[in-house]
C-alpha cells in the first residue's frame, strides 16, 4: 500500500504540477482572448437570461437555471471553506488573488465548457439528453479522438467516487463529530437515505433540490461572511494589501504562518480555485448538457455564472475573513481555520462553519453523482444507472467512516487527469465556440438553434 501510495503521488507531484496550471490557465486565457472577454464584459447579460431561465425554454430535462444549480451544488462545497483555507495556509494571502485570476480566465473555459456540451449533446435511449466532454469529443473531433472521450468518461467515473462521494461524507461526517459530537457511523447512514432519496429520482429530482437548497445555503453563507467582514471592516483594506503584496513576494512567515514563496502562492491559488470552481475540469457541462435552453450560446452565459459566484463572490469571502481576523497567521488550516476566522467575530460561528460544510458537502454528493453515472453511462450505456446509483450511495457509508488519506490522493490526481482531454477538446473545438459566439451577438441573440444533432 505504501508502495501503491508512493506512485500516485509521484504522478499527482506531476498533473497537480507547472504543467498542468499553464494548461488550466493557457487555455482558459486563449479562450478568454479568442472571445474577446466576452465572458466578463457580458455577466449582465448571463444574470438576465440566469433570472428568465427559471423556467425551460427548449428541450432538455431541467430548467437553465436549474441547471446552474445542479453545477453549483457541485462547485459550491469543502473547496470553498476548507480548499480555500488550505490555499491561504499554504500560499499566503496573496493565493487569493491567484484563486482570481483562475476565475477571470476559467469563466471563458466553463462558457465554452457549456456551449460544447448543449451544441453536440445526444439523447440516450431513455429519451434523455446527455452530453460533457466525452460527446463533445465525440461529436465534435471525430473517431480518431474517441479514445479521449473514453479517458474522460474513466476518469471522470472513478474521481467521483473520491472528490464527490468519499471526501464529502469524511468531510461531513468529521466536523459534526468534532463540532456536535455524533457519532461518524450514525452520519454515515443519515446520508445515505438523504441521497437515496434524492438521487434514485434521476436529474429532475436532483435539479429540484438544487434549485432551492443551493441558493438559500449560499445566501446565508454570504450573509454570515460579509457579517464577519463588516465587523473587521478597519482590516479590509490592510487585508487586500496583504492580498496583492505576497500574489508577487515571499510570504514572511509570522505568528503560527512559515511564511510561502511566490509560487507556492500561485500553485495553491490556481490549484484550490480549480478545485472550488471546477473550470476546466469537464464536470460542470455534463449537467448544463440537460438544461432546456434555447440553445449553446445562451446555456454558455449562464454556465459561466458557476465560476463568478462561486471563486469571486464566494471564495472571496472566505479568504478576507480569514486574512481581515487574523485567522490566517494561527497555525490552523482547512476547515478548523475557516471556522477559527467565523467564531472570532460571530457568536457560534464555529458552529456555523459546521452547518454550512454539512450542507455544502451533501450537495456536492448529490451533483457528483450525476456526473459519475453519465460518465458510467458513456462507457457502459443506460443498463448501468441503478447499479451505479446503489453503489454510489453505498460506497457514502465508508466514505463516512473510514481513513481518507489514499483515498483524497487518488481522487485529486484523477480530477487532474480529467481536465488533460477535456482542455485539448475546448482548445480544439474552439473556432466552432467563436463561431457560435459572433453568430449570437451579430444577431442580437436569435441566431440559436438548439443543440442536440452530432456533428457530421
């Protein structure tokens, strides 16, 4: 096992390394430009057609705005309480501003993420669309890519069942032992039923729930935060300071801080803001594939929401609490760090930081189990579902309870090895992206036609 153990972090040393954050940022950057910065000069516009997408407007399963949720219930999780409070122990303050600028960039890499997955999205012999990375490359490249399509649709399955099921469930099932003291057994099987009772159901039921359980736990998140910050509101500008000094010099080390040098500041920055807004990764598009959207374009500027709400509004939050309490310089890390930063302003707001991880990492569970059985159902076809979905929930009891150390490993170095095929597919298919794009706004908006039919 040591052995075993060895191995997967030598290749996580590599796909986790310089590489890969050129790779996430290259791409993210080029389409960034090839759009012309679209992606950020038009979030008016993805928010409008956000709040008219409540209701379907096409074919599909969910609403669009439904969609967005189903993507953010996965996004919006640990990553953006204890990833980013890793991120801020391990780089410094100035991690933050590079959790930024991966956002900046990574809205323009789930805007074309999006338009992919809805322009070549097919549907499955239950009458389902269907669509991520693995149909866009597919559809999109042609044959002699498809084994591409394959390694997603592999490592995609798998890597669920780590970042999206394991991690969670230990997640959960550590911080209401350590904060309310139940027992991670009764947790584990709590979880379990609330699961199987959301995701026997299929996209519908999970979308739903999304719907409604996402944007109420992020408001209140955001409520509590800007609480925190407002009461230290004589450090934010100290904070911000401290921000972008050390995104370009060594962190000095002080109090219970070793101090960081620059590029750990950008590696954990870029790493941890990849890990919460998951642009790039191909997980997000798979369930913005099923929204009932007028077509790719439009699907595209509320897909690109995902990564502004989530790294701009809700990271950032995070991370200035942390850094305006002084929180950052303790020694702690993770969620314990996060939860420090709360409670030093707010009464029970250890407490709080319990809560929302709890119903952030369920969430998570519930849209990371559509992922993984689309993925599942790529290489093995519809057959698959219901054994998937049973060993999906299963597999929450011994996430729960069990050690996680080789477990968190294996998952992160195979959230990596999604995003290899899926960047070379967008970097690929992006003149069709730009194609789309100028078509739409030359024609204020009534160029688009619905995506579904394959490519020829």
């Amino acid at each position: 096992m040591e052995a075993l153990n060895s191995i997967v972090g030598a290749i996580n040393g590599v796909v986790w390394g310089p590489l890969m954050l050129v790779l996430i940022l290259g791409v993210g950057f080029f389409l960034q430009v090839g759009l012309k910065f679209m992606p950020i000069l038009r979030i008016g516009t993805g928010f409008k057609l956000l709040f008219a997408g409540r209701e379907g407007q096409g074919d599909g399963q969910i609403s669009p705005f439904n969609a967005l949720m189903t993507s953010l219930s996965a996004t919006i999780g640990t990553g953006n309480i204890a990833g980013v409070a890793t991120a801020v122990f391990l780089g410094g303050p100035g991690a933050l501003f590079w959790m930024w600028m991966t956002a900046l960039v990574g809205m323009a890499t789930k805007y074309a993420e999006a338009v992919c997955a809805v322009k070549y999205r097919e549907k499955d012999e239950l009458g389902n669309f269907v669509g991520g990375p693995m149909y866009y490359i597919k559809n999109g490249l042609g044959a002699k890519w498809a084994w591409l399509g394959v390694a997603f649709a592999l490592f995609g399955a798998i890597a669920a069942f780590g970042i999206g099921n394991g991690v969670q469930a230990n997640g959960v099932a550590q911080v209401l032992e350590s904060n309310f003291g139940v027992n991670t057994s009764v947790t584990g099987v709590v979880l379990m039923v609330l699961t199987a009772a959301v995701i026997l159901g299929g996209i519908t039921r999970i979308g739903a729930v999304a719907g409604k359980l996402v944007p109420a736990m992020a408001i209140a998140y955001i409520i509590a935060g800007l609480l925190v910050l407002i009461i230290n509101i004589g450090e934010i500008g100290n904070a911000l300071s401290l921000v972008f000094t050390y995104a370009f010099t060594p962190s000095a080390a002080e109090g219970g801080f070793a101090g960081a040098a620059v590029w750990a500041a950008i590696r954990f920055g870029v790493a941890r803001g990849v890990f919460s807004n998951e642009a790039g990764l191909g997980s997000a598009p798979i369930a913005h594939a099923a929204a009932e959207t007028k077509g790719p374009v439009n699907q595209g500027l509320i897909a690109m929401l995902g990564t502004f709400i989530d790294t701009i509004i809700v990271c950032s939050i995070t991370g200035l609490a942390i850094i305006s309490t002084g929180a950052w310089t303790s020694g702690e890390s993770g969620a314990a760090l996060t939860s420090l930063a709360f409670a030093t302003s707010l009464p029970g707001g250890g407490h709080l930081i319990a809560i929302a991880l709890s119903i952030f990492a369920f969430t998570t569970i519930l849209g990371w189990s559509f992922y993984g059985e689309k993925c599942v159902e790529f290489l093995l076809g519809v057959k698959s579902l219901l054994p998937y979905r049973i060993l999906w929930i299963v597999a929450i009891y011994f996430g729960a309870t069990a050690d996680l150390g080789f477990v968190w490993l294996l998952a992160d170095t195979l959230n990596a090895m999604m995003a290899i095929p899926n960047l070379i597919a967008l970097a690929l298919l992006s003149p069709i992206v730009f194609k789309l794009t100028k078509e739409f706004f030359a024609s204020g908006g009534k160029s688009e036609e619905p995506g579904g039919t394959p490519a020829e």
